[in-house]
C-alpha cells in the first residue's frame, strides 16, 4: 500500500513526558496530602495502572478518583489542585534521534503530521525543539478543538495533508487513543510503547496495532517495513 503521510502523537512519540510525568505524580499527591490522604509512591504507581487497564479517557482524574475513594467534593479540590500546580509547567523532552528520523522521512516525500490532545502551547515547544518546522499540519487539540480519540481529529489531519486516512501511518503510545481509532478509519498503526500506558493491551484483535516498537531504531524499521509492503 502506497502510504504517503505519516502522524505522530506529541506525548510519547515526540516527547517522551518524564519530567511532566512525575510532576503529574507528585502534584496528585501533594494535592491528595492537603485533604489528608497520604500516599506514597507505590499508592501511586497502583493507581496508575488501574487508570490504564481500565483504559481511562482520562488517567488522571482515574488516579485521583481511585486515591480519595470516590467522594466528589474530595476529587474535584484535588483535581483542581492538580491542575493548579501543573498547569503552567514548560516542560518538553525531545525523543533521542527523533528529529533525525522526521528529517529523513521528509527528505523521501513523506507528508508528516500531528494528531495530538495537547494545548496551543505544544506549538512553540516543538518549534523550540527544532521540529516544528518537519510538519506540514500540526493537529493540537488546543488548535482544532478535536481531542483523541474523536475520529475527526484524524480525518481533519488526512485532509489538511491532501490524503486519505488508508494513506496514512499513525504513531503513537495508546492503544485507545492512537491505535484503534486510527484503525477505525483504515490507518496504519505503529504502537511505541513507553510512559505512563507501556502496559496498555489490546482488548480485542481490532485494536492490535500494526507494529509494536520501543525506540526510534525499530520504529523507523516497522515504518520502513509498511512503506515497502
């Protein structure tokens, strides 16, 4: 299949998010301490792979909802609290030879684009890593307003490309948000895992990806083996 375009999440694939993870972490439990519920680290750590496997739109407020025992008034101080102390955070960790893959998958003619559930801010940070300028469209949620997984968050990357979805690869680090509903619209799917979802699993054979990678090495040879198939 003659694949021309090429999406990429933001967290994860691009930025690997380990400063913004434990400052996630650490934000949950100082905000939890406020309302005098101690956690620790392995508290922590439960709860987030309890978000995970129950494949949770949203991991965070999972965690915190798990950690304060279900009382509303409790989960929205300390999602607000959260939110409060991570909200103006800066933080971006250029993926190791990332830019280097993205360069020479441009310089072949690929189209490249982002399909991301992340603020307008994203926009400058990837311009300061030095790839901003690799993306023909840059697909932030905080810009489109179409968070993952809406499927049209990936048709309105298709579009702006000048493509069909079926030309397109996805890449990405979850399985619910990036995977299935790529394959949904008869994308490709190339799965890195990492972070916070590295344990995430398919339910069902529709949502298996493509490829499954851990680094940029195998993840430029899973894309090459679906440009050549």
């Amino acid at each position: 299949m003659p694949y021309r375009a090429i999406l990429f999440d933001v967290g994860g694939p691009l930025d690997m998010e380990f400063a913004w993870e434990i400052a996630v972490d650490g934000a949950i439990a100082s905000a939890c301490g406020l309302e005098g519920i101690r956690v620790d680290q392995a508290m922590i750590d439960e709860a987030s792979e309890a978000a995970v496997a129950a494949f949770a739109p949203d991991a965070y407020g999972h965690m915190i909802e798990t950690l304060c025992g279900g009382d509303p008034r409790t989960i929205d101080r300390v999602r607000q609290r959260m939110r409060a102390m991570v909200g103006n955070l800066d933080v971006f960790q250029l993926r190791p030879d990332i830019d280097r893959l993205l360069r020479r998958l441009s310089d072949r003619g690929l189209k490249l684009g982002i399909v991301a559930s992340q603020p307008q801010a994203a926009r400058e940070r990837l311009a300061r890593a030095g790839i901003g300028d690799l993306f023909a469209y840059q697909g932030l949620s905080g810009l489109t307003g179409f968070s993952k997984p809406d499927p049209r968050a990936f048709q309105a990357a298709a579009e702006a490309l000048g493509v069909v979805p079926v030309d397109c690869i996805m890449v990405g680090d979850r399985i619910d948000n990036d995977v299935a509903p790529a394959k949904a619209l008869g994308m490709a799917t190339i799965l890195l895992r990492g972070g916070r979802h590295r344990r995430q699993r398919p339910r069902y054979s529709a949502e298996e990806p493509d490829a499954v990678v851990t680094d940029v090495l195998e993840l430029e040879a899973a894309i090459n083996s679906l440009l050549s198939s």
